[in-house]
C-alpha cells in the first residue's frame, strides 16, 4: 500500500504556558504543503514491524521501533486488534528530517492511512485522528491538511476558509534543532502569553490577500530558534531583502519560509537564498494541498 503525505508550515504560532505533563498551550495556524514523503507499507512476519528511509537525511533516521512510523503501524495493529500482524514500512524521504515541517509526524500519519487500507479499512477517520493525537501533536494536522486553526497541544482542529495560491520558498538549514530544546529555550527567554491567533492572518487567509497573510506571519518559537542557531537570522535578511511577502522560521527550525504569490518572486527569492552560506539547500512548495492519502 503506498501513501504520499505533505509537510506543513506554520503561519502563526502562539505559546501558552504548560500543562501537567510540560506540553504547551498552543493557538496555530497549519498550511499543508507540496513537499511530500511517499511510503510504503507490506504486511510482513507476525511481530515484525520494520523501517526502511531514503533520501532527504535519511541516515538521520532511526531504523528501530522508536522511529515514529514504526509506533504509528504498532499502535494501528494494537488498536484493530488484528492478530499476526506485522509491517514493512519504506519510506521516501523529500521533508527534511528535525526540520520544523513535521517530517516524523507526516511519516506517521501516511502510516496510519496505507495500514488501514492494508488490513481492510478497520479503523474510521475518527479513530485515525485519535491514534494520530497519540503519537505527537502535528500528526492530526497531517492527516486532515489544508489550512487549519489548531488548538490545545496543535491537535484540536478546525478547518479555515482560504483563498488564494501559497508559493512557499523553504531555506534547509545545515543542521537540525531539537522541538524539546527549543521550547525550553523558550521557556527560558520569556513569558507565556495569550495564544489567540491573528484575527487579521484569519481573515487575509479569507479573501486570498497573500501579501497581508505575509506581513502577519507570526512565530512565538522564532527568538528561541534564532538564539539557538544565529544564522537563522543572516537566513531570514536575505529573503525578505530579496522581496519576500513574509517570512518565519517554520515551527521550532530551523527551516526558514518564505511567502510568494507568483513564479518570478519564487524564482528571485530562491537565486538569492541559494547563493548563502548559511542555507544548504533550497526547496519550492505550494499550498494549501491534502493530507495523508493513499495512492494507487
Ligand atoms: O507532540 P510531539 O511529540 O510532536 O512534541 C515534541 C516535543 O515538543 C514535546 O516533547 C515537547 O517538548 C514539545 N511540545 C510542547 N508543546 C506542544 C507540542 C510539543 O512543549 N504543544
């Protein structure tokens, strides 16, 4: 069973204080993407649940059952109860790994959906979602897509209205920051504040304005990001110099994107981003786009 899944960026991101178990209040606004993991999923020896990565920082992986597709299979199969149950689960990597474009999660959501069609639709979309919120916070999103107001941890959802073409222009960093240690980094700098996202994003986003949507991208996580990776910042001059609509360090990092509403913004944001130093590679993306599905 194969399944292709989209990265997502964030278009605002508010941080609240903590709940008991140290997981921050969250008000998000998730664009689904067009840079997308494929996978695979074949029934295998009862027991078995394996992994197999190429690509995009593939050996950044781990190939165990820690890797979080492995959990996604593990958990289904526990879930339907399907006895003898066993997976081998290949994954084409194109979303950097600890990139801030929930690549892990993606991976776990497109394994949700080709195991459920793998083992003949056991599970409906409701107890996909709930598996999903299991497994980490972004994992919903991923399943769902498009645009969507999250809540809570990022796992309550709604769907927002959009209009409009999103060209996205994402900046790869050389190394990956850790989600954990970001927001403690934030937990460090500063307050908590209130978590309401942007009424004026809500309503740009609405009427398919892509220039205001840009100038009210927001990100709570972006000082922590930038004090733990200071090049982050030479990243993000160099985009909206070149002319960018908006740009923001994408969830915790250390990807930077970049907002474009035509091909020839695109094309002169990524010429001047891919000649830094500070950014090993660049990719192209439009959104909003589906979430996990599966493909015949
Ligand atoms: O939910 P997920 O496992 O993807 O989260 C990864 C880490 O990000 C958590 O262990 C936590 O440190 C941090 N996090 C958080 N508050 C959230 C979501 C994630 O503190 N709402």
């Amino acid at each position: 069973m194969r399944a292709r899944v989209p990265a997502k960026v964030n278009l605002a991101l508010l941080v609240g204080g903590t709940d008991q178990q140290g997981y921050h209040e969250l008000g998000t606004i998730f664009q689904a993407i067009s840079l997308e993991d494929e996978l695979t999923v074949e029934a295998s020896e009862p027991g078995h649940f394996t992994v197999s990565t190429l690509g995009e920082g593939a050996s950044f992986l781990p190939g165990d059952h820690t890797n979080l597709a492995v959990r996604a299979a593990r958990l289904f199969a526990e879930h339907v109860d399907i006895r003898d149950a066993g997976a081998a689960i290949r994954i084409r990597k194109r979303i950097p790994v600890s990139g801030g474009l929930a690549g892990g999660s993606a991976d776990a959501a497109a394994t949700l959906v080709a195991c459920n069609e793998l083992w003949g639709r056991p599970a409906t979309i409701d107890e996909l979602v709930g598996l999903a919120a299991e497994l980490g916070s972004d994992v919903p999103f991923l399943l769902m897509g498009e645009t969507a107001l999250g809540t809570g941890r990022g796992e309550v959802l709604e769907a927002l209205p959009v209009c409009g073409e999103y060209h996205w222009i994402l900046a790869l960093s050389h190394s990956g920051l850790s989600t954990p240690a970001v927001f403690r980094e934030f937990d460090r700098l500063q307050q908590p504040g209130p978590t309401v996202v942007p009424a004026e994003l809500v309503s740009a986003l609405a009427v398919g304005d892509v220039s205001a949507v840009g100038a009210a991208l927001t990100n709570d996580l972006q000082p922590a990001a930038l004090r733990l990776l200071p090049t982050l910042e030479r990243t993000l001059d160099i985009g909206l110099d070149a002319g960018a609509l908006g740009g923001i360090v994408s969830g915790s990092g250390p990807t930077c994107a970049f907002l474009a509403d035509n091909d020839e913004l695109v094309g002169d944001v990524a010429a001047a981003l891919e000649v830094s130093s500070s950014v090993r590679a660049v990719r192209r993306a439009r959104g909003p786009v589906l979430g996990a599905e599966v493909v015949v």
